[in-house]
C-alpha cells in the first residue's frame, strides 16, 4: 500500500526492535517526513549484524525455546519417549554388533597372524563340484610337514594335527562328540593357543613312542567327573574309540562361540592318534613364524615347497594340490555372511527413529498453532521470519538432542543387559554415542522445519486475532 496517496502520516519509531519500520496514523495534520535512507541511521540494525550479536541472538532463542519446553512438561516428557526410544535402539543394535565382531575376530585370531596352514581341502567348501576336485588331491602327510620343517627358513615352528570326533568314556559317564586332536610336537599347544591349568603335557618321548596319554578340556572334566576339581581328574583313564588314555592334564577354558564349546575336546600325541584312527588320514600342517612381517616370505616358501613336492609349476593356476590359508578365511566369510543381515538390523532399528521424528513433527504442529497469537504478537514488535524460524528450529533440536542424550545411556544400558545374558563382550564406542546425539539433531532439524517455516510465514495481523 502507498501510505503517500492515501493521506497517510509515516512515522519512524528508533529502536531494534522495529527497525525502522514505518507506522501510520490518519490524519490531515503535517506529518514527520522520512528520511531519505532510513537504514543508513539504523545503527541497532548494523550492530546486529557482528558475530557476537548473532550469537546472543541464537542464545536468546535458546533460552525462550527452553522456556516453552519447560512450560509444557508433558508434551516435551511424549515428545522425549519417541526420540529415546529410536536411539535407544540404534545405539543398543550397533553395541551389540562391535561386541559380536570383537568377539569373533578374538576367536578366530586366537592364533594371531603369525599361524598359517596347509592341507588337503580348504577350510571352506562352496559347492559340491569344489568337494569332489578337492577330495581328488594327494594326501597332505608328515613327510610333507618333515620338509617344510627342514627347507622354509623363516618358519619357526612347524606341526601336525588331525582331527576326529568321538564319544569320551568314564565309568558309567559318557560326554559325546568330543573333538579327539592328535598332534606333534609338543609346541602344537603354543601354536592352538591353549594353557594347561592342572598336570601337564606329555614330553616329547612320551609322544614319540605313542604313550597312550591325554590332556583333556574343561568341557569333558565337567561331563565326566561331576564338575570334579581339574588335580583329582589327573592320573584317570578315559576310554576314547576303545583305547584307554590317562589324563596327565587339563587345560583352561576358551568358552564358546555361535554356541558351540571349545572346550570340549582331548589332546592325544599323534602317534597314539595314528593307532586309534589309521595312518593314512590326510593330516593338517600349522606353520608359525615369530613376526607377523615374516608371515608373507614364510607362505612364499611353503608354498614352493609344496608345489615341488607336488610336480606344479608356477604356471599351474587352476589347482595347486594343496591348500594354504590363514585364520583370515573365517573371518571373511564371516564379514560376507553378516554385513548385509547387519544392514538390515540397524534399519529397521531406525524406523523407531523415524517414528521419533514423525512425533516431533506433530508436536511443533500443534505447539504452533497453540502459539499463533504469540507469534503475532512478536512479529507485531518487530521479530523477522528468521528469528520466528530460529526459535522454533531451536525448540525442535533441543527436545531431539536431550532425547538422543538420554537414547544413548538407554541404549548402552540395554546393550550391557544383553551382553551380560548372551556372554558378549561390552563394546563401548564414544564414536556411537557422538553419532546418536548428532543423529538425533538432525532428526529434530528435519521435523522441525516445517513447523519453523509455518509459523514464520504466519501474517502477524491474522495471527493476533487468533484465540
């Protein structure tokens, strides 16, 4: 409208708070006249502008948003439960996840990364034309493991070990599928990474001359002896594949892993292992190197020993006759069998979150409607769009922000509950609980915007006649 032709009397208030806005009155008096460039005498207007006051500006906003929060208890207290509950539930998801890696790259690193093997099949079969090539290879024999122990240099230690899987006897108590590992020489225990927690293991005479003598787990003393202390089951004989063994020791425990023990097996030597199962198994070679540096040159080396001993050349890439790996094979197929299911858990925890979001629309909805003929009555003083649309992103991010600190205790506490009843490994990551709180904020920025951008855009003469 152009006051000018309409008789109009502008007026010029000083003051931040209306800018240099002019104001009418009616009337045919003479008037003020405005001054030619009303933004240059505006000095608040330019004050304004410098970082500080930007600040204190945003902190006022802050602070008038908290207010309201406070003034509605109830509706923030609802408006908390969504939020708490999808970071809740994202956070407790991801913990439980880095506990279970952590959990199964221990397991399947007890070795380290200094341990490789060589053997007739690979750990892993994919299919059935894969089994039957594979089963068509030459036995891997000691006779391989004596010159790979004599030929590879940067080898430092250099065994056998076969495996079987029997039921264990003692009197009138059985423990079943027991995992018998026959294995030479002495050091295979440092290579399995197992300790003895009562007795001991069998010296190397006794192995070579095929003493009918074993070291038994936990899992076989407490099926066969009643939960018996590890020193009175030492010096028992235990009857294995109709053989009997004296235990000479018991070893500490591993635990388990996806449910299944390994603790429930028994060491016998590998000669004694030969006269109970045959001789003409093919038998598994562990290679240890003392230096994860010295793993590369060590493979190399075995490697070519294996291909000589075996008539392949270099140029024979389809099939080597043999299988060389390390305990990275587990946990990439672990990585490949999870990642996706992984996925897909943190997702659909995330729909709670969404779910949060969509609530926190809905209550700055309502707060701006209740609010309407506040929002008039700010504008009428002279508050912007920015600053209407500040104080209520401000409103928005602080409820989701509080709700995502809280979402983050809430979920490291659910994740500890689960941990503690599933045998899991608490994997705190400040990493997470920085990611919810962040996500949470965005999750309010989001929400809020629309209701921000509504009640900025309210006309503040409609809106003070709102009731």
């Amino acid at each position: 409208m152009n006051l000018r032709k309409k008789s109009y009397t502008p007026i010029y208030l000083a003051g931040a708070a209306l800018r240099g806005r002019p104001f009418s009155r009616r009337g045919g008096g003479h008037g003020v006249p405005p001054p030619k460039n009303p933004r240059r005498l505006n000095l608040p207007e330019r004050v304004r502008r410098q970082p500080v006051f930007r600040f204190a500006a945003i902190w006022e906003a802050f602070l008038v948003a908290t207010s309201s929060l406070r003034a509605n208890k109830l509706r923030t207290a609802l408006t908390l439960v969504g939020i708490v509950v999808g970071v809740s539930a994202v956070i407790a998801v991801v913990t439980i996840i880095k506990g279970l890696d952590k959990t199964v790259a221990t397991t399947f690193s007890s070795q380290g990364s200094t341990v490789f093997t060589v053997s007739k099949n690979p750990q892993i079969i994919k299919s059935r034309e894969e089994f039957i090539k594979f089963n068509k290879r030459k036995d891997v024999t000691p006779d391989d493991e004596d010159a790979i122990a004599r030929l590879c240099t940067t080898c430092w230690r250099v065994g056998i070990a076969a495996n079987a899987v029997q039921t264990v006897k003692y009197a009138d108590q059985t423990s079943e599928n027991v995992r018998i590992r026959g294995v030479t020489p002495t050091t295979m225990f440092d290579v399995d990474g197992v300790t003895i927690d009562a007795g001991r293991i069998w010296t190397e005479g006794e192995g070579g001359s095929g003493r009918d003598v074993c070291v038994v787990g936990p899992d076989v003393l407490k099926n066969l002896f009643a939960g018996a202390s590890a020193d009175r089951a030492v010096g028992q004989e235990i009857r294995v594949a109709g053989r009997l063994y004296q235990i000479i020791g018991v070893l500490e425990p591993l635990g388990s892993i996806f449910g299944f023990s390994r603790d429930n097996v028994v060491y016998i030597p590998y000669v004694s292992y030969q006269k109970a199962f045959g001789a003409r198994n093919s038998v598994v070679i562990f290679i240890q190197v003392q230096t994860a540096e010295q793993l590369e040159a060590a493979e190399d080396q075995v490697r070519t020993i294996m291909r000589n001993r075996r008539g392949r050349t270099f140029g024979d890439q389809d099939d080597e006759g043999f299988a060389l790996e390390t305990q990275d094979v587990f946990l990439d197929l672990y990585g490949k069998a999870t990642s996706n299911i992984y996925l897909v858990t943190i997702g659909v925890a995330a729909v709670s979150l969404v779910v949060g979001g969509i609530v926190v629309m809905n209550i700055m909805l309502v707060s701006v409607t209740e609010r309407t003929k506040e929002i008039g009555i700010r504008k009428a003083v002279g508050a912007r769009q920015k600053d209407i649309l500040t104080q209520f992103l401000i409103e928005a991010v602080t409820v989701t922000a509080i709700g995502g600190a809280f979402g983050v205790f809430t979920g490291f506490g659910l994740a500890y509950l689960i941990s503690a009843l599933i045998g899991f490994p608490l994997l705190i990551n400040v990493a997470s609980a920085v990611l919810g709180v962040g996500v949470s904020s965005v999750v309010g920025i989001i929400s809020g915007l629309w209701p921000a951008w509504r009640a900025a855009r309210l006309d503040p003469i409609e809106a003070l006649r709102a009731e």
